[in-house]
C-alpha cells in the first residue's frame, strides 16, 4: 500500500517510490530554538510519468490543433463554450466565486483562525512587513498593466447593466467599482483557498506539494491513485492555460507599445505579437537552462521598482486630487455594492458584459490558482490561518485599488475634461489604453519605454514562475524539478498564447485574437473550478479534526523559541502515517 509513514526525530515517507526526508526535530533556519519542523526533502527531482506524459502529450495536441486546424479550433470554442458552456454555466462561476470568499472570510474568524501553517509552536518564516511585500509583488502583473487603463475606459464608454449614461460621473464611478470588484476581494479569495489548502497539508500535515495530495480527507489513498492523478493533471492545464492567457495579452500590449513609440505594428498586426512571443519565450529557455536563479529575482525587484515609478509619475504630474478622491469614493461605491454585484447573472440583460467581464474574470483567476497558490503558500508558512486568509485577501487588493485609482483614474479625468476621447479608443483597441493615456503627460517615451520593458519582464518572470509549477506538479510535488522539465512547460505557454492569437491572426482582427484567449481561459477552468469545491470541503473535514490550539489546565505555556511537551509515546501530528490518520485524528464523515 502507497502510505506516508513518520515516525521518530527523523525518518522517511515514500510515495510511488519516490522518498521524503521529514525533519522533527528542532532546527530553526532564522536562528531561534524550538521550532518543530515538517521538512519534505526529495531525493531524486525525476518526473511522475503519467501525470507528465498524459498532461505533456494533450498540450501537444491542443497546440498542433491550432497550427493545423485553427478555424476548426475557433468554431469549437464558439460552439461549445460561448454558445453552450457560458451561458447555462456561467452562473457556477459566479455563485462559486462568492462561495470562496465567505468561505475564506469564515475560516479566518473562526475558531480555526488560530491553527498554524506548520507545526502549532512555529513561527513565520518571513516577517510581517517582507510577507506583504510580497503579497504586493504578487498583485502585479501582466493583466494590471493590461486592463489598469483598459478597464475602467470600457465600463466608462458602456456602463454595465445600464447603470449610469455613457461617458458621465455616475459612469465614472459604476467604472471603477467594477474594476474593483474584479481585481480584488474575489480573485484572491480564490488564491487563498488554494494557498491554504497547499500550506496546510504541506506545512502542517507533511504531504508532498501537490493539489491531489489536499484531498487526502476526502479521497484517503485514492489521491495515490488515477484520481490524484488526474487532478494534478487539471491544475497543469489550469496553470497552462491561464498563463497563456495573460502572455497573450502581454504580447497583444507590447504589439501596441511599439506601435506607439516606433511607429511598428498596430492594431490588426497579431502576427508582430506572435513574432514577441516567440522572442520572449527564447528569453525565458535561455534563462532556465542557463540556471541564473538570481537573474529571476532581479526582474521581479525591477518589475517592482518600475512600477511603484510609474505609479508615483502618474499620480505627481496626473490630477493627484481627483485621484485621491477616486480611490476613496470607490473604494466606499465598492463596499456598498458588493454583495448585490457578486450575484449580477445574465437573467435580466447585459449577457456580454457578463461572459466578456465577470465570468472571464473568474474563469482567469481559478485558472491562475495552482501557479499563485503556490507561490503565496510557500512564503506563508507559521502563519495562522486568520493571519493567511486577511493578508492574502486584503494586502493584493489594496495595490489593486491604488494602481486602478492611479492608472484608471488619470484616464478617467482626460475623459471627463474632455482633453481625449479615450473610452471610445479603450473600446475599440483595449491594448492601447494604456498608451493612448501616457500620451497625453509629459516624457510620453520614457513612461511608454517603462511600460514596455514592465510587460516584457512580467512576461519572462511570470512564464519561468508559471513553468516551475507546472515542472513540479509534474515531478511528484518536487520544489525543484529538472531545467529540461521547466522548459518543456515553458515552450507549451508560450505555443499555447500564440495558438490562440494565430486564431485571430487568420481572422484578421485583434478582436477575434482576445476571445481566444478568454476561451483558453475559461476552458481550462471549467473543471478546475470544481477541484476549488472540493478543497473548501477538504479543508473544513481536515480543520474538523484538529485538536484547535487552547491552554491546557497544569500544563506550563512554553517559553517562546521552546516547544510544548507532549506525554510520552504520543505522535505529533506529522507523525502519523496516512493509513491511520483517519483514526487518529477522528475525521469525520
């Protein structure tokens, strides 16, 4: 029988012959005594074979379907998903992305708010101030840049559901309430549940990190089986997809930034965007295969760096006051509306808006899970759960508040002054949003060029973060997967992106070129957005089980740095195999 068994200071836990080093003693990397560890060290990096090679060989098929194929491929996406899927399903969507928020919301103000990722006497791994930091690197990206201007303006030219005349105050406002609500409390409620079920079982309960392995509640061994596999095989193409979406984009917007400042490229010119794929993709295998780690990490600090620069340009030589009045109203409009625009279906008018918008939107978030779950469990580790779930919801949102106050605001004021007609531009050529708008202040190349290289390295970066989660889902959950496996998944994004826009390219239209990339999206997420479900009630039957942190009656509460004692002879909780854990730990049906 496939188990994980752990047992004494030191031992080892197999899975598919693939060995895990488990660490209980009490080493501390930040120095500091009495921290009971849960350490997976995996001996050998080689690659789960089915899992790999079933995900491997569809990715190739799917992207051979869009070379040799393409108006076949366009037609069954419009068929199946924008004629069928959309509009009978779209409403799962919706009611479940609600779901994920009161359900996140619950968990931190509950009694299980207080349980630690990790063991129950750790502490954070990271300080509190470098955790946010983080979380804020993590809130950037591709699709800011991209929709940062674009949105706003769209909502602006055509309010949704009809709720305010086009191109007016009130449409102003319904327009950044919107994109609050679609870059903040929702989509990194998301990301929580799938950040706090990998932290949970990989931190607290010594499993190997994979999606499959959170549904050990639920699903016992079978996670060891065809089932687990072919969830972990979900969360690659979710992470496949997703990533392929927002490298599109990035190509579409660096298509129009050169287009702005060189003169080159344009509108209709998806080919050009096509050829910075290709060009960008060769920029990431160079990267991988050379192993310069470090290079990774200085464009994400760069990313940063120019970002947080463009930011304070616009908001100094922009109308500060006007968007310190948008970021405060909108963020009140916002809160006020929330609930009611959480359940907005198609029911009664506005069916495009709501598959074009919404539904997109939660579709690229699910997507998006595995790959920022990831990333936010990994750095989260000896936090509380309440600790998790209030930093991960709030801390992102916050910068996407700032950035569309910023951004959409300074585009709003040129609307509404009069100074440009940029909603009617944002509607007809969403990728020269951004552009358009840094053309109407001062230094117009510095701030363009900025933009440019700002998509390119999110480009890079979020392709090599995206690849090494796909490499480890593939590799048995190993946090280090082989360079050849990690551009496998990386050459996959890249094709996958420029399928979808040949797609467009053969139409002629941009236009064509952005429904197929909310089609990937939303295709890849369909089934995962069930995986989500099943997490929520993974976790809550696991958090059922748990002996929740209280102070025991003549038991002396441990100095910090010192670790609780326990009776002789009990097992910590890491140290009970998963045959018995059921027993043990009294999980309930």
């Amino acid at each position: 029988m496939k188990r994980i068994a752990l047992s004494g200071t030191l031992s080892s836990a197999s899975y598919d012959g693939y060995r895990y080093s488990v660490c209980l003693g009490f080493s501390n990397p930040k120095g500091s005594e009495g921290r009971r560890t849960v350490e997976q060290r995996p001996e050998s990096p080689r690659i789960d074979p089915t899992v790999f090679w079933i995900a491997a060989i569809l990715s190739a098929v799917f992207v051979a379907w869009g070379i040799f194929f393409t108006n076949n491929l366009a037609a069954v996406f419009n068929a199946v998903l924008w004629s069928f899927l959309v509009p009978n399903f779209g409403w799962v969507f919706i009611l479940s992305t609600f779901g994920f928020l009161a359900f996140s919301l619950y968990l931190a103000f509950s009694r299980y708010g207080k349980i630690r990722l990790g063991g129950q006497d750790e502490q954070p791994e990271f300080s509190t101030v470098s955790w946010v930091a983080m979380m804020f690197s993590a809130g950037m990206g591709i699709g800011l840049m991209f929709y940062g201007v674009a949105e706003p303006l769209s909502h602006m030219g055509a309010p949704p559901f009809g709720l305010a005349e086009p191109n007016t105050k009130g449409a102003a406002q319904v327009a950044m309430e919107y994109s609050y609500f679609h870059w903040a409390f929702h989509p990194w409620a998301i990301y929580a549940i799938m950040g706090l079920a990998l932290a949970y079982f990989t931190f607290r309960k010594g499993m190997p990190n994979l999606v499959s392995m959170a549904f050990y509640p639920l699903l016992g061994d079978r996670v060891y089986g065809p089932i687990g596999k072919t969830i972990d095989i979900l969360a690659i193409f979710a992470t496949l997809f997703g990533s392929a979406t927002s490298l599109g984009l990035g190509a579409l917007q660096i298509n129009q930034g050169l287009n702005a400042v060189f003169g080159i490229g344009g509108r209709e010119a998806v080919g050009l965007a096509i050829v910075v794929i290709a060009v960008l993709t060769l920029a990431f295998i160079l990267s991988a295969i050379s192993g310069v780690h470090r290079g990774i990490q200085w464009i994400a600090n760069t990313n940063m760096v120019l970002a947080v620069f463009l930011l304070l340009f616009l908001f100094v030589v922009g109308p500060t006051v006007f968007i310190l009045n948008t970021f405060t109203e909108s963020i009140g409009g916002y809160l006020a509306n929330i609930i009611p625009m959480s359940f907005r279906t198609a029911s009664y008018g506005d069916s495009a808006f709501v598959s074009g918008w919404t539904i997109f939107y939660w579709a690229w978030w699910i997507s998006w899970a595995p790959f920022v779950g990831v990333f936010i469990a990994r750095i989260s580790r000896g936090r509380t759960i309440r600790e998790f779930v209030l930093g991960v919801i709030l801390a992102p949102s916050v910068v996407s508040f700032v950035w569309f106050s910023v951004l959409g605001g300074a585009a709003i004021d040129l609307q509404l002054t009069g100074a440009a007609n940029l909603s009617e531009l944002a509607s007809a050529n969403q990728p020269a949003a951004l552009f358009a708008t840094l053309q109407q202040f001062p230094l117009f190349w510095l701030t363009a060029l900025i933009a440019i290289i700002l998509v390119a390295l999110f480009f890079v970066s979020g392709a090599d973060a995206a690849s090494v989660v796909m490499g480890m889902l593939s590799s048995k959950g190993n946090l280090h997967p082989k360079a050849w496996n990690v551009v496998v998944w990386g050459v996959f994004t890249g094709a996958a992106a420029a399928v979808c826009l040949l797609a467009g390219a053969i139409q002629g239209s941009v236009d064509a070129a952005l429904v197929a990339l909310q089609s990937v999206a939303i295709a890849s997420a369909a089934p995962f957005v069930l995986i989500l479900i099943g997490l929520c009630f993974s976790i809550l039957k696991a958090l059922r089980a748990e002996q929740l942190p209280t102070a025991t009656p003549g038991r002396e509460t441990p100095e910090p740095g010192r670790a609780a004692s326990r009776p002789t002879g009990t097992a910590a909780p890491q140290q009970m195999s998963a045959e018995n854990r059921d027993e043990q730990r009294g999980y309930r049906g």
